[in-house]
C-alpha cells in the first residue's frame, strides 16, 4: 500500500473535479478503490466533504497531473506527506475586564495628547474602544471629559509596546505620504498658475 495524500477523500474529491484523471489513476494516488472515486464522480460517495487541492498543498504537481492525464498508465507521485493543515485562528475581539474598562478614556486621551497622528480608527483598536468614543473625547465633547487624566495605555495594559509602535510607525507613514502628497499638489497649483 502506497502512502495517500493527507485526506484522501478531499483530495479524490478535487481531483475527480478538476482533472482528467482516470478512476484508476485516482484511487491509486489516494489509498480508495475505484469504486469510491466512481462514487465519488456519481454524488453518491463523500457527500458535503470539501474539495482539498494537492497542488497547493504542495503534494502534487501540475506538470504530474498533466503527464498523467496524458499516459492513463501513469501513476501520480506524491510530492511530500502533509500531516496536518495550518489553520488561522480568527482573531477574536480584545475582551478588558470591568475593572479596566474605566481607564480606556484615560488612555484615549493620552494617545490624543501624545500621539496625535495615530486615527481614531487605530486609537479605537489600541484601546478596544469605539471610535465615536475617540472621537468625542478629542472634541473634547465625552461626557465625562472633565474627570478623565491621560494615562499610559501600555502601562494600562490596554495594549502592547509593540503594538502601540507598530501603529505609531503606520500614522508616520501615513502623514509623510499626505506631506508628500500636499507638496505635489502645491507644486501642480504654483505650475498652473503660471
């Protein structure tokens, strides 16, 4: 027994859709018999399994999918094994327990006063707050803006030094680029009028 392609089912699935592949050819590459794959190409096998591409996973290639579909006595060659599939865990909203949730106004101010290029949008994302919040408190218009003191939010421990660097660096960029670009527009401006 030849060693299979990680989830031979999926794999047998992609293959039966997207290739010319013989039910021979496949069911030798993934470990099943060739009735399976038969079942497979009938609906009646591997129901709601999704499709899993052994091209991108880097256990086939297209030029081996092509030579043998040209020559049905050719048997596919697995490239590498694959024992498991990198999965990106999503990213989950930044939870502040109750005790900390009355320093994020604190914080936002502080980021107001001495980060001022960071946008709302990342001051909100910094501080898991809403950016109507930093909004009104760099209006100046928060309802209870007289009793806020600006805090550290790292020292907080709102966010990260790293973090707060990275989107510090970011809103530096991004002002150099609005620089730059006011420059050419001013530049365009004085060309025109002369």
């Amino acid at each position: 027994m030849s060693e299979a392609p990680f989830m031979p089912k999926a794999t047998a699935v992609w293959l039966v859709e997207n290739t010319t592949l013989t039910f021979k050819q496949i069911a030798k590459f993934c470990n099943l018999h060739e009735l399976e794959i038969k079942g497979i190409a009938d609906g009646d096998v591997a129901k709601g399994i999704k499709a899993y591409n052994p091209v991108l996973a880097g256990q086939l290639s297209r030029d081996e999918i092509e030579k043998c579909s040209k020559d049905p006595e050719t048997e596919l060659q697995l490239l590498k094994k694959v024992d498991k599939v990198e999965v990106k865990e999503r990213k989950k909203p930044k939870y502040t327990p109750l005790s900390k949730r009355q320093d994020r106004p604190d914080a936002i101010l502080w980021l107001c006063k001495n980060a001022s290029e960071l946008t709302d949008g990342q001051i909100s994302k910094l501080v898991g707050s809403t950016k109507n919040t930093v909004s009104l408190i760099r209006k100046r218009s928060y309802w209870n803006f007289s009793n806020l003191k600006p805090r550290d939010p790292v020292i907080l421990a709102l966010c990260t030094q790293e973090s707060f660097q990275k989107s510090l660096e970011k809103a530096k960029r991004r002002v150099e680029r609005e620089k730059k670009a006011k420059i050419r527009e001013e530049k365009k401006a004085q060309a025109a009028s002369v």
